[in-house]
C-alpha cells in the first residue's frame, strides 16, 4: 500500500482530560475510498477520537496523519488547508438558524473561494439535489424543516467544497427508521459519486449493518479491532462480544 492509499494514519495516540486517560496507545489506519465505522460503549471515547481528527482536541502523545500530513505538529497554514480537503456532519445537524438551507450550502463556498455569488448559488443548489432535497427546500429555514431534512440539508453543506474525506457524527440519530435508511443510502451513493473516504460514528446498529467496508471497535482505550461486522460479531474479545450479542443486536444480525 502506498503513501497516497492512507488517508488517515492515527499511531499511539493518548487523550485525556483533568488527568483521566480516554485513548492510550490508539492506532488506526483508514485507506482511501473506504468507509470505517467508529463503535464502542459509552465512555469509550468515539467522540474524543473524532474531535482529534477534527483538530479540535489536541492529543496528549501520538500522531495524526491526514493526507500524508502530520496534523498533531502542523502549522496553523497546514491545518487550514487541511481542513478544505473534509467535511463534517454533526450530529444535531448544527446548521446557522438564521440561514436558509441554500445560505447555509453556500456559506463554505464564501468563505474558502473567490467564486461569484451566481456560480456559488449554483454549486450550492447542485449538493442540495446531491443530499436528496427537493429544490423548494434551499428557501426554508432549519426550524421549517423534518430531522431527516436537516440532516440532508447539514450533509449538503458539508459536500459543498467536495471534499475528499467526510466525517459524520451519529448521521441517524433522532430519525425514524425510513429517513435512517434512506440517509444510509444516500452515504453509500455519495462515496461512489464523489469518490469519498468517510469515517462514521454511530451506534445504529442497521447502519452497521448496510454501510461500512470495516468497524473499528474502541474499548480499554484503544481499538480492541477492526474488521468487517462479521468478524466482530465473531470476535471472541469479551467486550466485543458483549457488545454484539443481545436480543437487539441478535435481532438486527440474526443471518450473520
């Protein structure tokens, strides 16, 4: 595998806060095109993990490398010119309420390209269409629109700078099983159209099951494994298996 294949290269990295330790010698390897999926129980630290790769955390030990450049050591330049090369959903959505949606898709392109405000208006109305919304939507305001809506619409602004890594936190959560399925779909249609690399954190346990190449499982501070969910579900780590192996769990896996 070469260099250009790593689109994140994550080596003994250590977080923590206050003194407590939430990641102690994590390593994690994410390849281009694939999407990888974040699951753990609560406290295991799936949310500190991302806010590191977002820059927004900054590790105790370890190294991050994103694109081949190291983000723990970067330059405030290099940060920001990474940061133009992914996209983040938030797990609310976290779209300007004042805003419309088109407003909203249009404000990375304002903010990171010297483009005209027609050819902004234009690429922005196009990752509408792209997140599955009907154009009346691009006029609505956030407080206008259904879960499923603002998470299209967040998912929209998130493309807007096609991105080459995209970063979705809990993408179904609060969504009724329908939007959720629709959504996952939607994901695995913008990796193929966009040639996308995305890394999920989620507990849905039906995304798990129809989105992601791998699963890596975090536990005792680090990822106990990474692998397809078939893999897991047979992992014979005990947390693993606590994890997978519930009536919920052997509901929605019941075929695996």
């Amino acid at each position: 595998m070469s260099n250009t294949d790593t689109i994140i290269d994550i080596k003994h990295l250590h977080t923590g806060f206050d003194g407590t330790l939430i990641h102690q010698d994590l390593n994690l390897t994410v390849t281009r095109g694939e999407i990888v999926a974040i699951v753990g129980g609560s406290g295991s630290g799936k949310t500190t993990l991302l806010n590191c790769l977002l820059m927004l955390i900054e590790p105790l030990k370890g190294k991050i490398d994103m694109f081949g450049k190291n983000i723990t050591q970067g330059s405030a330049q290099l940060r920001q010119s990474i940061r133009k090369r992914w996209g983040i959903l938030f797990q609310s959505g976290a779209l300007f309420s004042e805003l419309t949606v088109l407003q909203n898709t249009m404000l990375p392109l304002q903010l990171e390209t010297r483009m005209s405000l027609t050819d902004c208006t234009h690429i922005a109305q196009l990752k509408i269409a792209m997140a599955g919304l009907p154009a009346s939507a691009a006029n609505k305001y956030p407080a206008e629109l259904s879960g499923g809506m603002i998470k299209r619409a967040a998912l929209a602004r998130a493309i807007a700078l096609d991105p080459q890594l995209l970063l979705l936190d809990e993408p179904s959560a609060g969504l009724d099983p329908i939007s959720a399925s629709a959504l996952d779909q939607l994901i695995l249609e913008l990796r193929q159209t966009m040639n996308l690399t995305i890394i999920i954190v989620t507990h849905d346990l039906d995304t798990l099951l129809t989105v992601p190449d791998r699963i890596a499982f975090l536990g005792d501070k680090r990822v106990l494994q990474i692998g397809t969910l078939k893999e897991l579900i047979h992992s014979d780590i005990p947390m693993i298996q606590d994890y997978f192996n519930n009536a919920r769990a052997n509901r929605t896996f019941k075929d695996m």
